[in-house]
C-alpha cells in the first residue's frame, strides 16, 4: 500500500474531540447540546468514508504527530484495517448519539452534558486506535479511551456504580499498564521498532519461549477483549445507561480490544512466525474456552443486559478465535465478525434499552407478552439475535460461515465442534427472549395496557440497525475487501 501524507486521519480523530468544548458550553441549551453531537458525529463518519476509495485503490493517508522514542513516532496511518474499524465505529456512533437522545431524555437522566462530552472524547480515542501507525500510538489512545469511558460507567453516580467503576478502571488499566506496557517495551528492545508491519517484526529476534511470554502479556493485556479470566468488568459495567452498553459492546470499547489483538497478530508477530512456532493454539484455546463458558452463563442470566454482556463476552472470544486459526478464512471470518457482530449487538442492546423506556422492566422474567405491545422492538431484537446466531439472511451468516470454513481449511475438527455447539447455546439464550415476548403471558406480568413502543428517538437507531444487519449479509463487498487487503496484501 502507498502512503501519502495528510491530515485527514487527524482530523477524523480531532472532530469529535474538539466538539467537546461547544458541547460543554451549551450545557443549559440541550437541543444546541445534542446538535453538537449529531454534527460530530456526521462529520467524522464522512471524514472517514472518505478516504475508502483511496484505501480500496491502494493508496493509504499517514500524517506524524511527534518523534518522542527513536524510530518511533506518535503517527496516525490509515490502512485497510483501520478503514475497516473506523468505517464501523463512526457510522454507530451516530446511531447511538440518536438513540442517546431519546433514552436520556425520556428518562430525564441527570449530567447529560458530561455524558455526552464524554462520548465525544471516547468516539475520539478509538478512531485513533483505528488509526495507530504503531504499537505506542495504539497503546496511547487506548488509554485514552479507558479514561474517556470511566465517567460513562459510573454515571449513575451511586455505589454500584463507582463500585463497577473501580473494578473496570483495575481490569482495564491495570492489565494494559502491567502487561501491554511492559511486552511493548520488550518487543522494541528485541526490534527497535514498534510500526505495524505486514508479516510482522518479531521473526528471529528472540526465542520461542520469549515470544510465547510476549504473546500471552498481549492477549491478557488487552482486557477489552474480556478473554477469560479477564472478563469480570464487562458484566460489572453494564449498571450504565444502556446507550453506554451499546456504545461499550456494539461502537467502541471491546471491539478495540480485539483489534489490538488483531493489529498485534497482523503486525507484530505475524501469521506466519506464530504458524511456524505453532502458538495459534494458545490463542484459540483461550477462545474457545471464553466462548463455551460465556455461552453457559449468558444461559442462566435472568438481567437482560447481563445476559446480553456474557454473549458479547463469547462473541469476542469468536473475532479472536478465527485470528487464531492462522488460515485465510478463519482469520477473514474472525475480523468480519467484528462488523456483523457490532450491527447485531447494538440492536440488542437498543431495544433492551427501549424495553426500560416503554416498561421499566430490566429482567427477562417479566417481560412476558411486552412483544405484543412492542412488536418493532421485537422484531428488531429478532433480526438482532439472529445476525449474532448466524442465520441466513443476517450478516452474522457470512462471518460465521467463514469461521466453520477457516476450522476446515485448517483441519482443527475440534474448533469446528466448539463453534457449532455454541451457536446452539447462541440461540437457547436469545430464542425464548423472543418467545416469551410475542407468545407467554398476557402482558409481561400484569404490565399495564399503556406500554407502547419507545419514543422514535429510540426506534429509528434500533430499527435502522436491525435493518442494515439485513442488508450486510447481501452487501458485504466492502467489508470483505477491506478484510482481503488487510490480511492478504
């Protein structure tokens, strides 16, 4: 790919983050407030569409902020991977600034201003992630976004919020600074580089034993991921507003983690130093053990968006795991499902939240019949749960489809087995959701007859998303290009 020099990836980053300061100023004028919003949020998503046919052509953006380690400046570089990324993060921002509107609003949530402020500055940091031209510029926006993001999580403000609070901020800052941060500095003194490289730059430089160490630190590390064991503060955050949860499941927060796990795999080791040294099956065992037991405990979670946390918690662990399979088709399955996996899951999480607005109720067990009074939410919440299952015709078919191939191209039989048996789990946990909404009870337990649908704030983002999961699966070209270029260009 050829790189030309511009300040488009800076001002794709800088858009939203500059919007911070009107956004504050217009704290006791909301309609000017959330304008701000919308206006960022459109102008970043355009900014980064783009540069798409650049990066489709072959031709790349890199613009360097500042040298402050030798031969390793803080530089923004936009490539098919971070198109790709940034594509998807920037389009659901808006739907969530939508849909934030409407949740917020109706609930009259206090602090909206420092809420959307910080969405702003979150939005920010993971477009730089999108865009990192290297391991410390990545490392750098990551921290960034575990900052922006704590004021989200405690927003209620109360003790099981600041308490989720402080276990996210240990979880999450104390593995990147206690093992990304360390791995990194070690894979520079091997390499005296950090820059993502095709093929990576890690090949000959140190033993197999030093680079399976380095290769656990930064599956650990990078605990936005939520592998297992370093899962716990996903759960925990979801005491957020649920346009939080979308934003931490669907636009941003998990999703940079397996993308830095994806950059590190791509660009960092290489496919082919971890085929050769055989360290794939560290990674899909840690996969696929955080896929089947996350599908087992989504099973028993009564909470709506605890059970909608441990199947994110899953889905991750399948991004990762198709990275992990090292064959041309597990790895474009695991990336796809980054962008199939984010349309399905924000849906979910939107009409969760849209249940709260209509009825109040958080908790699968009273929500018989509220399908009958709510049938757009749930039908969006149908399309949403099978995108994630991965039936046809739902975009989740094509990246799941590619995952059951990658298993067969690379004969690993067992993680063909893993797959479908928690596609299975997949749709016990999601179905009877479904099921007791349209067809049990006679109202969701004695729920008054007033329950209506949510306000169209909260319909229009949840429906247009439900939709476009539809329509990935017919229309995915893009995304498959990107993903062709990044792994195999």
């Amino acid at each position: 790919m050829i790189y030309h020099s511009s300040m488009l990836p800076l001002a794709a980053v800088c858009i939203s983050l500059l919007a911070t300061v009107p956004i504050l100023l217009s704290d006791c004028k909301p309609n000017l407030r959330e304008s701000w919003t919308l206006l960022a949020g459109i102008g970043k998503f355009l900014l980064v569409a783009s540069m798409l046919p650049a990066v489709l052509s072959g031709h790349g953006f890199v613009f360097t902020l500042a040298e402050v380690v030798p031969e390793v400046p803080i530089q923004l570089r936009v490539d098919a991977m971070g198109m790709f990324f940034a594509l998807v993060a920037s389009f659901l921002w808006i739907c969530t600034s939508l849909y934030s509107i409407g949740y917020m609003r109706t609930l009259e949530e206090h602090n909206q201003t420092r809420y959307f402020a910080s969405f702003t500055m979150a939005i920010a940091a993971t477009i730089g992630v999108a865009f990192s031209a290297n391991l410390l510029t990545l490392y750098l926006f990551y921290e960034m976004l575990s900052l922006a993001t704590y004021p989200l999580v405690t927003h209620e403000c109360n003790a099981d919020a600041r308490t989720s609070g402080r276990k996210y901020l240990t979880y999450i800052l104390g593995t990147s600074i206690g093992l990304v941060l360390p791995a990194m500095i070690i894979t520079y003194a091997l390499t005296g580089t950090l820059d993502f490289t095709a093929g990576g730059i890690l090949a000959g430089k140190a033993s197999a034993a030093t680079l399976t160490l380095l290769l656990v630190m930064f599956l650990v590390g990078f605990a936005k991921a939520a592998i297992m064991p370093m899962h716990g503060w996903l759960p925990a955050a979801m005491v957020a507003p649920t346009p939080v949860s979308s934003f931490l499941h669907g636009v941003a927060v998990v999703k940079v983690g397996v993308f830095s796990i994806v950059r590190i795999i791509l660009g960092i080791f290489g496919p082919g130093l971890l085929q050769n040294l055989d360290l794939g099956v560290i990674i899909t065992t840690l996969a696929s053990i955080t896929v089947l037991v996350a599908s087992l405990v989504a099973l028993t979670q009564d909470n709506l968006k605890r059970r909608l946390a441990y199947s994110t918690i899953g889905q991750l662990s399948y991004m990762v795991l198709g990275i992990g399979m090292l064959s041309a088709a597990g790895m474009t399955g695991g990336i796809l499902h980054i962008a199939m996996h984010a349309f399905g899951k924000i849906t979910l999480f939107f009409c969760a939240g849209a249940i709260y607005v209509a009825s109040g109720k958080k908790y699968i067990s009273e929500m018989d019949g509220l399908g009958r009074r709510m049938p757009i939410t749930y039908g969006a919440f149908l399309l949403g749960a099978l995108s994630i299952i991965g039936v046809p015709p739902l975009g989740g078919f094509i990246s799941k489809w590619n995952l059951l191939s990658g298993t067969i191209e690379s004969g690993q039989w067992i993680l063909l087995l893993v797959l479908l048996t928690s596609s299975l789990l997949n749709a016990a946990y999601f179905l009877p959701i479904v099921y007791r909404g349209v067809f049990a009870g006679t109202g969701g337990n004695g729920s008054p007859v007033e329950i209506r649908e949510a306000p169209l704030f909260c319909l229009i983002p949840l429906t247009a998303t439900a939709l476009l999961s539809v329509g990935l699966f017919f229309f995915p070209d893009v995304f498959l290009e990107l993903v062709h270029i990044a792994v195999f260009r």
